[in-house]
C-alpha cells in the first residue's frame, strides 16, 4: 500500500468521502477517479461541498449530514464516454424488434487538494 506514509516524514494517510452529483466516492489526493459529466471546460477547477466523511490520520470526522467548511477540488481531466449499452426488445410472433443503444457520458477529474 504505497499511499498509506506517516506524518514524521512528511506523508500523511488522509481520504473524505464526498458526494458528487448523487454519487458518493471515497477519494484521496491525486486521484483520478470518472464521474457523471459535469459542465465545466477541460482544465477547469470544481469544488464540492458535500464531503460526508474525513479520516485523517485515523482521526474519523463525521458530518451530520455534511462536514462544514470541509471540500474537495478537483480538476477536469477530459470529457468521455462509456461502454455502449444494448436494449433490444421483441413481440414474439408479431414481427416487432427494436435495437437501442445509449452510451453514458463520463468526466475524468483529478483531485487535487482536500480542504477539511
């Protein structure tokens, strides 16, 4: 486990689970992680606010719902898509078959600074 370092020689052990966009992520710093897209331009910075959780050095804070004061900002990395899904449907014996597809569309971000 290279992200596990001690605070006596500079490294430190710090995660905080935040919510982005609905979703709940455990994240820790310079991690790239893909999230549902978000409106910002590649190379644009984006704070969120709603961090739940902050383990620093094994001191555990929990917010009631969310951590005041406490946020993460990450970087928009860049703009993807995901896997294609396949949605078929049939009546047998009717002659009716339709093919969908839907391709999710996805932000890599980096994060990179915790504020708690």
């Amino acid at each position: 486990m290279a992200r596990l370092r001690h605070v006596t020689s500079g490294y430190f052990n710090m995660y905080v689970i935040v919510d982005i966009q609905g979703q709940q992520f455990k994240v820790e710093q310079d991690q790239k992680l893909f999230v549902h897209r978000i409106n910002a331009d590649q190379g644009a910075e984006v704070e969120f606010e709603k961090v739940m959780l902050v383990d620093k050095d094994g001191a555990v804070t929990v917010g009631a719902p969310v951590i005041d004061g406490a946020k993460v900002v990450v970087e928009v990395l860049s703009h993807v898509k995901g896997d294609k899904v396949l949605v078929f449907k049939k009546k047998r014996r009717k002659g009716y078959r339709k093919l969908n597809g839907h391709r999710q569309q996805f932000s890599e971000v980096r994060v990179k600074e915790i504020i708690a």
